[in-house]
C-alpha cells in the first residue's frame, strides 16, 4: 500500500483510506481529502514539504507528514 507521498510528479492515485491514527487525519477529511476521490500530485517544493494535490477540481497543499497518512490504490 502506497501513501500519497510517494507519487511522481502528474501521477494519480485513487484514495483508499486515510490512516486515522495520524494527528492531523481530521484536516485531511475535512479538506476533502476522502476515500474513493483520484488525486494527482501537481507540484512539490525542493525538499518535498509542501506537495500540491489535485483533487476535486482545486490545487490543495498539505505537508509530506499529512501526505503519509493518505492511503492510495
């Protein structure tokens, strides 16, 4: 099982779950970062903190930790 962390650069993934032991899983959710939803990694910084998602029709940055927690096919 891969995380969204791990995509390459316009690679897309289909979310699977979101790993709820993670502090920030909650965020996540509720910026719309659900199961069932195809994500694709836009951009990401030199050091890969932040990364950009696609999803849902908008540009969404999170941190590479919260990245770790999204779980995808």
């Amino acid at each position: 099982m891969r995380s969204a962390a791990e995509l390459k650069y316009g690679e897309k993934g289909m979310i699977d779950f979101i790993d709820e032991s993670h502090p920030s899983a909650r965020r996540i959710l509720e910026v719309g970062f659900t199961p069932g939803q195809e994500i694709q990694l836009i951009s990401k910084s030199i050091f890969s903190d932040p990364m950009a998602y696609s999803i849902r029709g908008t540009l969404i940055a999170i941190r590479k930790s919260e990245a770790e927690c999204i779980k995808i096919l």
